[in-house]
C-alpha cells in the first residue's frame, strides 16, 4: 500500500534513484504515490562532489530527509546526506515490514481487495497500533485479546488474527529457573506432584506463553518459560515458582525458588 497523501517536512523517506543530473539527483518515493523528490547535489554526500554517480546510481534505494515540501508546485526536497546509518537501517526495515504487512493483508481479505475496504480495515489497526506490522505481530502473539476494542467486526478480526497466526514470525524470549520441592509427608511424592502441576499452571497459563517444568534432580525441578518479552517471560516464571511453593508449603513441605541451577545435571 502506497499513501496519497504528502510526506511531512523532517520525515525520513524511502525512495528508489530514479534519475541523476549534474546538480541533484531525482528519487521516486516507494510510500508515496505518484511522489517524487529531488536531492540536490549539496544534500546526497558531505563534502565536496564532483560526480554525483560517485555516490549514487539508477535504480539504487536510499533513505532521505524529507527537508521541505511545497504541494503547489508539486515539489519536494529531500537530504540523503542527513541520514546516518543508523537511521537508514531502522528506516529500510521498518519499509520491509510494511511491505510484509501489506502483504498479509492482501493474503488476508484478497489480493483484488478493494482501496475502500483495505483502508477500512486499515484505519482501524492504526487507531490502536503503530504500524500494520505491529497490529498483525501482535495479534499473532495474543490472539483476539489484542485487538478487543478495535472497531472491526468479529468476523474482520478472527481473519486477522488467522493470518497472523499463520504467517507472521513472533519474536520469543525463553527464560529458566529453578524450585526446589520437598515434602516429609507419607504421600510426599504425590504432594510433590500436585505442586509441579500447579507450577504449570493447572491449564491457566495464557495462549501467548509456554510454561514447561521438568526434573532435574532431586529436590530440583526446572522451571522453563517462552514468552514474547522478557519483562512477561520473568513475571510467569516467578508466579509459576510461587504456585509451586504454595502448593507444597499447604501440604506441609517446603518450596524455594532460585535462578541458577544446584544439583550436577545427571
């Protein structure tokens, strides 16, 4: 999806060369449509040029700084040279993301999808997300939750979600640690094992985290967790830990949590 509209004075830009002279060079924007704008020679290197092509070719995409804008004349200036490389990474993949978005979408509700229909759908995801990206990334980590309140029918949102789910790479962290369990009761071992099943959460865990707890030696249990950040990733692994410990502690053993491993791996 291209915009209609006009780029904002300050706003970087991806455009591809589309034509060099002696005193600039011409770049079609790839988000804009129908949008072109001109680097002088001044703004595409710092320094002293003498040829232009020295820095740029045909058919090359760079990122610019769009410096002014005047819709009167149909004009816009750009500045390839106040784009550190820093930004220009940010700013291409960030263009590379959209660009996979717009895909989805299109896989979503047609490739002929309507400019009307797209823009609805699109609108609503933007009143509440970033980017599209973000929009399908993050209803593809948390399912329908993450778009309660967008103003998309049922239907709209379980398509998104769908797509989402099957075709967007979610970004995982994965945590571990560890809950040492004992119990001196006669039904001890049973104890124990009501305990890890709390630990799991009894089926309660949320669909967006994987909660796992296996054995590691005795009093040891490993506790592991994947979760989309770590801040979520570190708060199920100590609930996890405190389920177990309270479990255990009700029983009448006793439950420490800790990160790091004690017992020689078997």
């Amino acid at each position: 999806m291209k915009y209609s509209g006009w780029p904002e004075t300050g706003e970087l830009v991806v455009g591809k060369v589309d034509e060099i002279t002696d005193f600039g060079v011409f770049v079609d924007l790839e988000e804009y449509e129908d949008k072109r704008g001109l680097a002088h020679i001044s703004e595409v290197a710092s320094g002293w040029i003498k040829n232009v092509r020295d820095h740029v070719r045909e058919g090359q995409t760079v990122v610019a700084k769009v410096l002014d804008v005047d819709e009167g004349s149909q004009q816009i200036d750009l500045s390839i040279k106040d784009v550190n490389e820093h930004q220009r990474k940010e700013k291409i993949q960030e263009w590379k993301n959209e660009q996979k978005a717009d895909n989805w979408m299109g896989i979503a509700f047609g490739e002929d999808v309507s400019d009307e229909r797209y823009q609805e759908v699109a609108d609503a995801l933007l009143a509440e997300f970033e980017s599209l990206y973000d929009a399908f990334e993050t209803a593809a980590i948390r399912g329908e939750d993450a778009l309660d309140g967008i103003d998309l029918d049922e239907e709209t949102i379980e398509t998104v979600v769908s797509t989402a789910r099957e075709n967007v790479s979610v970004p995982y962290v994965n945590v571990t640690g560890y809950v040492d369990l004992e119990c001196p009761n006669a039904d001890g071992v049973d104890d124990i094992k009501a305990a890890l099943r709390a630990a799991e959460g009894d089926g309660g865990v949320s669909d967006e985290i994987e909660l796992s707890v296996s054995y590691v030696g005795s009093p040891e249990y490993r506790i592991q967790v994947r979760a989309p950040d770590y801040k979520t990733a570190e708060s199920e692994l100590e609930a996890s830990a405190e389920r177990a410990r309270a479990a255990i502690a009700e029983a009448g053993g006793t439950g420490e949590y800790h990160r790091e491993r004690r017992t020689d791996e078997e």
